[in-house]
C-alpha cells in the first residue's frame, strides 16, 4: 500500500514538474515570437527604407542581325542620276544596350532614367571622322566623354481636392516605341505619345490630367518643349564679343518649340482608342532671299488618331482571344511663314497616312505572336520620326507603301530571353523623310527597299 502511494506521489510530482516546464517552455517561445515579429517589423522598416533611397535597374540588351537592299529605278541625288542602280548589305550586326533606372524616394515622386548605347559591329566612334578609333575599343581607351541619355524625367502624382487624379513631369521624356508600335517592336507595353506622328526622344514638362472617374480609361496630356536650341549656345568664346548662350536675332537659326495634347478617348482593356494633336513652332524650311536651308521658316501641325482591339469578340475561343487588330490615321500640314517654303512649296500642304495591322498567336510558342501590318503615306506626309523604327529609317514615314511581317516569340521557353524575325518592304513614291527636313521638296521616284532583321534580346 505504501509502495502505491509513494507511486502516485511521485506521478503527481513528475506531472506538476512537466507542466510547470510546459509553461516555462511556452513562455520562452511566446517571448521568442515577440522577438522575431519585432525583429521583422524593424526589417521591413529597414528594407521600405533602402527601397527609397536606392535605385532600381534593369536592363534590356539586344543583338541583331540585318539583311538590306535598295533598288533605285528612279532617283537622282544631288545632281547625280543613280536610276537603275542598287544598293545593299547582306549582313548589319548591331547591338543596343538600355540600362534602365527607377527609383521612389517618396510617395507620390519617382524618378525614371535610361542609359543607351546603340552601334554596329566594327563601327567607329563618331562617325567616320576617324575610321582608326573603333567604337568597341572606346570604352577601353582615355578617348571620349560620351554619357548617353535616353531618358530621365520624375513624375509627381496626387489629386485635388475634387479627387480628380493629376500628375507633372520634366526631362526627356521617352517618346519611343509608342502606342501601336509596341507591337512591331515586341513590346507588351506601349510608350508615349502615339507612334504614327512622333517617335523621338523629347525634352519637356507634362501635365495629365486623369478623367478615367468619367469615361473609362480616359486622360489628357499637355506637353510643352523644346525640340532644337537655336544659334548662340556655341558662341560661348565668339570673337565678337562677351555673348555665352545669347541667341542671334533673325530666322537663321532660332529656337524649336513645340505644344503637344495627346490622351486616352476610352480605354476599357479591350478597346482602345488614343489622340494626338501637335505644333511645332519655327520648324526648319527654306529662306527664299537668302537660298539659305534649315531656317525658321513656319508651324507644323500634326493629328492622330489610333485605335486598338485586344481580343476579338467576347470569350469566343483563345485564339481570337489573344488576337489584336489596331488601324490608325494621321495628317501632317506644314504652313510656310511669308518669304519662306516649307517643303518646297510656299503654299500650305498636307499630307495623309494610314496604318493598319493585327497580331495573332503564332500556336507553336506559348506566348508567341505573328505580325502584319501595312502603312501608306501621300507626297506631303512628314511627320517627327527621328528615332529609326528600322535600319532603312522610319517606315511609317514612308511616302509610298509599306509592307511587314513579323514573328516575336520567347527562346527556349524562357519570358527574358526573345526573338524576332521580321520582313520589311517600301516603295517610295516620293523623296523618302529623312530627319523631317522641311527644306528638302518630295520629288517623285520609284525606289524599293527591303529589310530583314533578326533579333536575340535579354530584359531583366
């Protein structure tokens, strides 16, 4: 009797010991839960904060091939006739480098920047000026201090009062790979403003205006700029006298300026309709006095208008579902000032394009898209297309026609690794626009032009 009492005395102690360990143990690990989530609370605070000091980059490298001819059934240039002639080259290697930058040091500002370098195998640096100082031995030499800027700009967003969304926004802004040709270009998202009348690098201030609370989708952009300093930033050590930066008067080379209004109609995922209204002021013509070219010589005025369907009908099948069917409209009029041409001409003239494609899945990659799409162009239509779309220059420039196919797919399966292969075809009816060179007149020739390219780019 003795031996199960001292039994049961001693379970009850045992019991009494393990649940007081059982309470120290919980104790220590509800103190350790405490720690970790205090811990974590200062990560998070310590993470948020290097997040805003720090900046964020990607990059985006392509490597490309291209195949070009010319066929000059009729063409003459600068006195000379070079019909029935060709030109041509089997094989452009060319490598592009965007090294972007993003960061938000606080809530409603970010600051965007891109770092580009763009040249072809074997180049030269600067041109040809010195064909001994090749352009991939540069980097490597004491021989430049080239720092190209494609983009760096901050955009400031909030609202009023009213709860009516608004941001602003200086610096070069891109103005690339816009709306529609995003698509060629094997893009996802569209850049700003519309592809069909603009697609170079701009230097300006925005101001959008968000109405997406009334119709769908919806904003406006005002964007003012400039396009060309003019005269005077060179005579910084004129013998003429003390005048840094003063701009000479007259009309020899005056400053560029420009007034942009561009936004979104209606946008509700799967339909899409954009606007672009532009001046340019003092754009370059002829001096009809002095003979003398790229003077002031009148205002430009550009329109778009861009429309896009994503997916074709309502849940109909994939394949309709992952098409895309887009078309757009332009116009471009250039109005010579009083002793002036613009264009070759002393008239106002204007000229007309339309563009229109679709991209369907190519069903052999999984996310793979194919691509068509036509552009035409009357004599008179000029509008700012600086930045290449192609080797060939801009294709939606084209005064004549142009025909292109394309195939953007993902290598190996792999989302930052992609492909393109791409055909493009021009007739040129007139004088092709090079440089939006209001002092150059369209003449008429016949010249066909082929590329083919084909690319291997990297985005991280």
């Amino acid at each position: 009797m003795k031996l199960i009492r001292l039994s049961i005395a001693t379970m009850l102690a045992s019991s009494m010991m393990y649940a007081n360990a059982t309470q120290d143990l919980q104790k220590e690990v509800k103190e350790l839960k405490g720690s970790i989530v205090e811990m974590q609370e200062q990560l998070d605070k310590v993470q948020e904060h290097d997040a805003k000091d720090n900046i964020k980059f990607t990059v985006d490298f392509r490597s490309e091939y291209n195949y070009i001819n010319y066929d000059y059934d009729k063409y003459s240039y600068k006195g000379t006739d070079l019909s029935g002639t060709s030109k041509g080259n089997d094989a452009l290697l060319a490598t592009r480098l965007f090294l972007n930058m993003k960061s938000s040091p606080v809530d409603k500002l970010t600051f965007t920047g891109q770092l580009a370098a763009y040249g072809v195998w074997g180049g030269h640096a600067y041109g040809f000026e010195d064909p001994t100082l090749k352009g991939w031995s540069s980097s490597s030499k004491a021989s430049d201090t080239l720092f190209r800027i494609r983009q760096a700009y901050f955009v400031y967003s909030d609202e009023f009062s009213n709860g009516l969304p608004y941001s602003f926004s200086v610096g070069r802004r891109q103005s690339t790979d816009g709306f529609l040709a995003n698509h060629r270009e094997g893009n996802e998202e569209a850049g700003s403003p519309l592809a069909h009348i603009t697609n170079m690098e701009v230097d300006g201030a925005m101001v959008k205006l968000d109405f997406g609370k009334y119709v769908k989708g919806s904003f406006l952009k005002t964007v003012v700029g400039r396009a060309h300093t003019g005269k005077g930033v060179e005579t910084i050590y004129d013998k003429g006298g003390y005048r840094p930066y003063a701009i000479e008067d007259g009309d020899v080379n005056e400053n560029v300026n420009f007034l942009i209004f561009l936004g979104n109609l209606y946008d509700n995922g799967q339909y899409k309709v954009m606007f672009e209204h532009a001046n340019i002021f003092n754009t370059k013509g002829q001096n009809l006095s002095t003979k003398a070219v790229s003077t002031d010589a009148g205002t430009a005025y550009l329109d778009a208008i861009s429309f896009q369907m994503t997916g074709v009908g309502d849940m109909i099948n994939d394949f309709l579902d992952d098409t895309t069917l887009f078309a757009s409209v332009a116009r471009t009029q250039y109005n010579p000032d009083n002793g002036h041409q613009l264009l070759g001409s002393t008239d106002d003239e204007t000229g007309y394009s339309v563009w229109a494609g679709f991209t369907i899945p190519d069903m052999i990659t999984e996310k793979g898209k194919i691509g068509f799409e036509y552009n035409h162009g009357s004599k008179y239509w000029t509008p700012m297309t600086w930045a290449e779309d192609s080797v060939m220059g801009s294709k939606v420039a084209v005064r004549g026609d142009a025909y292109e196919a394309y195939w953007n797919f993902n290598m190996f399966g792999l989302k930052n690794l992609t492909g393109q292969l791409r055909y493009t075809y021009e007739q040129h009816d007139y004088t092709p626009n090079i440089r939006c060179s209001g002092w150059v007149k369209p003449e008429e020739v016949d010249i066909k032009a082929q590329n083919f390219r084909a690319f291997v780019r990297y985005q991280y």
